[in-house]
C-alpha cells in the first residue's frame, strides 16, 4: 500500500516534532521570563498580570549588574579558575582511567574502590581539613587555593576507565606490535577514541567549577580573587524593584555556560548515550 | 551521570548548608572547649577580667593603620556605607577601613567560623542579631564593654530604646548596633475603609486584628490578611506580651538551656494564627524565595488587606504603591498588635564586633565604630536605607528629618521600639542555635496552616524541637 507507506513517515515526523517543541517551550520559558525580567521597568516587574514581554527594555539593568556583580574581576578569576580545572581533571582523569583500564599493579581492586568511595563523600565534609591544608600551604586567597582541591576527582577516572575499557584488546595488541608504548597508545589511540567521555567529563567539571560558591568564599579574603557566583550573589537585593538587576546578573554569569553548551553540545550527547546503546 | 557529587559547591541546597554547619559548628565548638573553663552562664566574663580596650594606641601607631570590615550590605545599602566609610577615610589619616562584601548574613558567618581555622577574621564585623551568643561563645571579639569603659565621652543614653541591651548579656556590651529593623502591621486604608473601619487607627489587640480580618474578607476581599511564616514575627509578638522566649531570663540571666515561648503569650499568637488561617482570615505566605514579596503585593493588588512585615521593605514598598500600577490603594503602617504593660518590641537588625587582635587596630576598629554609629553618620545611614537611626539625637537631623516626612511609617516603626518596656522579654532571647530555633517555629506554623491543625499541639511541638536545638548546641560547648 504505497499511499500508507508515504503517510506514514510525514505524520510521524509531524507529531515529533509537534511533542519537541511543546518540550522546548517548557525548558525554555523560565530563560525567556528570567530575560524578559531583566529588561523590564521596576514597576513592569511587579505587575498584575506579569509582563511577558518588554516594551520599554531596560538595557542598563546589564551594566549595573555588571559592575554592581564586580564581574569584570569575577568573571576573570572565574575563567581562570574554571580552565585550571578543566585541565586539571582531564589530565589526571586520563592517567588514572587508563592505568585503572590497561595497566596491571598491585592492590588495582582496592584502589578502585576507594577511588569509587570518594564519591560517596560530599565536599563539605572536607571542606574544613581542606580549608587548613590550603592554608598551611599559603594558597589561602590565591588561584592554586582556589584551583588545586578540585584538580583530581573520583568521578572522571571512573567515567574514563569505562570508557578506556571499551577498546578492544585487539587494537592494543597491534599497537604493541607496532611497538607503541603505553604513553604512545594513550595519546594516538585511546584518548581519540574516548573523546566523547572526555568532553562529557570536561564539561562537568566546567559546569561544577563554574558553579562554585561556598568554596570561593571561604578561601578568598577580597575582591581579587573572588568568583562569578559570590558576585550574583551580592547583585540579590531585598528590594523588590530589583530584581531585574539580578535577572541581568544571572544572564551575565550563565552565558558562558550556555555558549559552551552549544558548542559541545554533539560530543555531550554522544558522551552521554556511550555505553547506553551498545553495538 | 548527570551530577558531579564532588562538585555540588553551589551552597544552595539543604544538605550542602546542613553539613557545612555541622562542620563548621563542631569546629567553633572544639575552639571554644579549648578555650573556655566553666561556660555555665552566658556570659561568663565579670567586668573586672574583661580584656581591656588600648584606646590610645591609635596615637601610638607611626602611619595610618589599616582594618578590614566584614559586613552583608547590598546594593543601596552598600552603597551609602561605602559613602559613610570613604567619608571616615578622608576625614582622617589615622585609620584606614576597607570593606569586604559577604553577601549574607549567613554566609558570613560559615565565613566567620571558617575564619577560625584559616586565622582570616576581620577586624570589624557586622553581624545579625542572634549570632549575639555565637560571637560570644568563638571568644574573638574583644567586648565592646571595655572600649565603651575606655572612652569618656560615649553617650549610652542617646542609643535608641534597648537597642543596646539587646547587644549586651550579663551587664557586658559585646556588639555595638549599627542598622536596626522592626516588624510592622502594613495595611490598605482604602480596605479598612469599604470595610467600615477606621483607616487611621490600624488593629491593637489580637481580636481587633481578628475582627478586622473578618470584615477585610467580609468586604470582598480574598482573605483578610496575608500570614508570612517568619519566626521573628512570632517572637516579637510573644515579646509584645511581655513574655520570655527561652527560658533564664532569655538566656540573660544565665546561658538559655530550653525554649520558654510554650506560654500564654506564645498560645495568644499560635491560637490567632492558626485560627485565622483556619477560618479562612487569613492565607500564609513564604519568608524566602521567589514568593517572599506575595504578602505585600498581595495588599497593593487588592488579594488581602494587611500582613506583617520589617520596616526594611518600607522606602521600597511605598514606592510600589506611588508607582501608578496600583489604583485605589493607600498604604498604612500601624505597630505590632497584642502590647500589654509589660510588653515590647525586640531590638532587630546587626551590630558591630570587634575582632582585631592588634591594640592598634583594636583601636582603629573603635574609631571607626564610633564614627558609624554617630547621630550625624545614623542619620545619614537611616535616611539612604530605611533602617531606624541607633541614636535618638539622628531624629532630629535633617537627613532623617526630611525621609520621615516623606515616609510617615518609618517613625512607627521607631516609636514602637522606643515607647517599649524595659525587662528581659523585650531585650530578646539570646541563644546558640537561633537558625534551629527559628526552623522548629517555621515548621510548626507550616504544619498548623497546612492540616487546620491543633494550635496548642502545633506550640508544644515547637517548643520541643526548638529545646532540642538549643539542647545540641550547649552539648557542643
């Protein structure tokens, strides 16, 4: 029945994509409220029923969010911090996944699972053994005080053994015949194949540094090397009629997050569904 | 896969905030039992061994010292602070002040305990009004007593009503107020007016209140009155009754071991509440969060005709009101209902510590507090924030002057407090674990809205979790 067959696949394609977009419109609605919010009026904002869209937009909201968030500076030490990180747990995450996956030693078992059991341990209740560590150290107010307690994480040399383990054995037999090294097959084999877990794992630690608040504010003395999110956190107001101020805030501080999303976003994904669809 | 439990830093959830204060607080505690021999009282420093206050070292010292001041200010607040500081600055080259912004009141205090390890304190620090025993307890802040006993010139009497009793425990002043801030009955003249009431004389008594709920919702309105779920609201009308909120003379006379609000004032208030909410007077309403504001919006878009709220959101909310968007509403501010003889307000709002350790600085931090809480500097202060001046003679200066004819409802916030008996019910409850107090009360006005509940059953209830707060932080000690 060729009229079927032609149907079929249009009203399908239809129906998806009628589902799609009402889930879009869900995620998005709160972004486009808090945007809206942040360009409207201060009597706009408190309005009955709420404004949704912004006829007279207020632009400035940004620029007193960004100075009133100090976020010239925050979001400098913020950059900063975030890319130490980021480096810092992919090198170490590597290393560590791929001995855990490839390399023989000693007490691997063992290890392992401490590795895994420190994931069972939420930061903060370290944070003060931490905070005495880095202190003793002189990092107190300092990037590397900010930076060096997040550098290795139980989670990424977890997600990257798995990863790491899905090479056949195969490819490392004849990359040892080609007398490949470990270093060699790491850096020409392995890690190309596991980019996907790579760049999943490196945008969860952008998100979580990026996200930090408790932290940089305990470890910090002042300004200088203060984080984006201290700096959102002082934009919030008890006043009613600023709230688009903090709105604007919060747009400022997300957006790199948001760009790094778009641009990630095909390796996320796959990242993501690895070892989900096995095939 | 889709969080990172290592990286969970954001400070916002429960059980980042609960185990970061378990921490810290057993840390504060360990410094504490280091310390201190018998802590059986509150305060248990006699005047005679206060450590002693180098006033004079400030002329000493060659060059001009420099302290760091902790406060929470935002925004506009922070920004007439910053011109009150950087006036003191250039007024003098003796003194040098830079202020740190902590962002809140509790994150400045995980900050502060954190301080502890790190040895990073500041040497001034503005902190809220129930971390009064916290602050004692760490024994870091050199007592304001002794400076105040140093200085000859200091004007106790010219501090606004008890504002300074509040900051003192056992006849030693350990904060020096800064910005102080009441609760207020915020009501619709218009409402009281299609309800045949009397739109300048706002509800005294409980059953006034009550009554003009009734005739409020009688008139057309959705619900007479908007209940925020705020324990400080709670503790200022058991207070207005003249009636302890824990037990030992607040925690005055010796260190509070229990709550004590189970009373006949505090059943006054539970039994008001939960009826009202009952019979459908009244609707409650969240004290954070987006909804915060819902109470007060709620009055100028016509919802319900009063609510209890700090004079803080008063400049703010009046100019909602001029702002055109609401017609045929008229602001009114009343004091808190429910007085009695005996019975008053409760100082609210933050007072300044010193934490220096340097005689210098210590002296330097004086100085500087000095010059803050001044009648020209609170006059300046109150006028730019809407907080009440901490002096009487700011009353009289032209910067509040002009503010209070602007806005009328700022001089009942300062009459209530002025006009309020002396004793240790209006001085305010001193406590440990406040925030755990203030949970269990929550809670249990929560809970009574929600099921119509029993209100004697829901003020017993809370008064059990709110001992056993207070119970497991004297533990720690």
């Amino acid at each position: 029945m060729p009229a079927e067959r032609n149907n079929h696949p249009v009203l399908r394609k239809v129906g998806a994509y009628l589902l799609l977009s009402a889930l879009a419109l869900i995620v998005l609605f709160p972004i486009y409220v808090t945007v809206v919010g942040s360009l409207l009026r201060p009597d706009q904002l408190v309005s009955q029923p709420p404004s949704l869209f912004p006829t007279h937009p207020q632009w400035d909201t940004y620029s007193e969010a960004w100075s009133g968030g100090h976020f010239s500076t925050y979001l400098r030490n913020s950059a900063i911090v975030t890319a130490l990180i980021v480096a810092g747990q992919l090198v170490t995450s590597i290393l560590a996944g791929y001995a855990f996956a490839m390399l023989e030693f000693p007490f691997k078992r063992v290890i392992f699972v401490v590795f895994l059991a420190t994931m069972m341990v939420p930061f903060e209740v370290t944070i003060i053994t931490n905070l005495q560590t880095v202190t003793d150290l002189h990092w107190y107010n300092t990037y590397a005080g900010l930076a060096v307690p997040f550098l290795a994480t139980g989670f990424g040399a977890f997600l990257l053994r798995q990863a790491f383990l899905q090479i056949p054995s195969d490819l490392r037999d004849a990359a040892t015949i080609d007398g490949y090294g470990h270093l060699k097959f790491l850096g020409r084999v392995a890690v190309p194949l596991a980019r996907p877990s790579i760049a999943a794992l490196a945008v969860f630690s952008f998100l979580g540094a990026w996200n930090q608040y408790l932290w940089p504010l305990l470890v910090t003395k002042d300004d200088t090397y203060r984080t984006v999110q201290i700096g959102l956190k002082q934009l919030r107001s008890t006043q009613v009629d600023e709230i688009n101020i903090t709105l604007a805030g919060t747009i400022l501080a997300a957006l790199p997050l948001v760009i790094l999303l778009i641009l990630f976003q095909k390796q996320l994904i796959r990242g993501l569904t690895t070892g989900a669809v096995k095939g | 896969m889709s969080s990172m439990p290592s990286m969970s830093l954001n400070g916002r959830s429960w059980r980042a905030r609960a185990a970061a204060l378990l921490v810290v607080g057993l840390l504060s505690a360990g410094a504490v039992g280091c310390g201190g021999g018998d802590d059986d009282s509150a305060g248990d420093d006699d005047d005679g061994d206060l450590a002693s206050c180098p006033t004079s070292a400030l002329d000493d010292a060659s060059g001009p010292v420099q302290i760091t001041f902790w406060h929470t200010m935002q925004r506009a607040n922070e920004a007439a602070l910053k011109e009150l500081t950087d006036a003191y600055n250039s007024s003098q080259d003796k003194v040098k002040v830079k202020l740190v912004n902590n962002s809140d009141y509790d994150d400045q205090q995980d900050k502060y305990r954190a301080g502890l390890t790190t040895g990073d304190l500041p040497d001034v620090v503005l902190q809220q009004d129930i971390y009064l025993q916290q602050m004692i307890d760490t024994e870091t802040a050199l007592p304001v007593q002794s400076c105040i006993d140093a200085t000859e010139d200091f004007d106790a009497e010219d501090f606004t009503g008890a504002a300074l009793d509040y900051f003192s425990v056992d006849d030693v002043q350990w904060g020096l107020p800064f910005n102080l801030s009441n609760p207020v009955l915020y009501y619709d003249k218009v409402a009281f007016r299609k309800a045949g009431l009397d739109p300048e004389k706002p509800p005294a008594t409980f059953d006034e209140l009550r009554t003009a709920a009734e005739k409020i919702k009688a008139a057309g309105y959705a619900t007479g009155m908007s209940l925020k779920v705020d324990s400080w609201q709670f503790e200022q009308l058991v207070a207005n009754q003249g009636a302890d909120f824990a037990n030992n003379g607040n925690g005055r006379e010796s260190r509070a071991t229990a709550a004590a609000f189970d009373n006949e004032a505090g059943k006054a208030v539970f039994e008001l509440f939960g009826g009202m909410v009952a019979d459908g007077l009244a609707t409650s309403s969240p004290r954070r969060g987006p909804s915060q504001f819902d109470n007060l919006l709620g009055i100028a878009s016509k919802h319900n005709g009063m609510s209890f709220d700090t004079t803080a959101a008063l400049g703010t909310i009046v100019e909602l009101f001029a702002s055109g968007q609401y017609k045929d509403v008229e602001l009114g501010v009343g004091p808190m209902p429910g007085r009695t003889d005996d019975g008053g307000i409760v100082v609210g709002g933050a007072a300044l510590y010193i934490s220096a350790t340097d005689p210098a600085k210590q002296a330097a931090a004086w100085d500087y507090m000095q010059y803050l809480t001044s009648p020209e500097s609170q006059s300046k202060w109150s006028a730019a924030t809407g907080y009440i001046p901490v002096r009487a003679s700011s009353v009289d200066l032209p910067e509040v002057k002009a503010r209070w004819a602007e806005v009328p409802g700022f001089r009942v916030a300062y009459d209530q407090l002025v006009s309020s008996a002396h004793n240790t019910a209006t001085d305010g409850a001193v406590i440990g674990d406040f925030e755990g107090v203030r949970d269990a009360v929550e809670e249990a006005e929560n809970r009574m809205f929600l099921d119509k509940g029993d209100p004697d059953a829901a003020l017993k209830g809370a008064a059990d979790k709110a001992t056993s707060a207070i119970e497991a932080y004297n533990d720690r000690l």
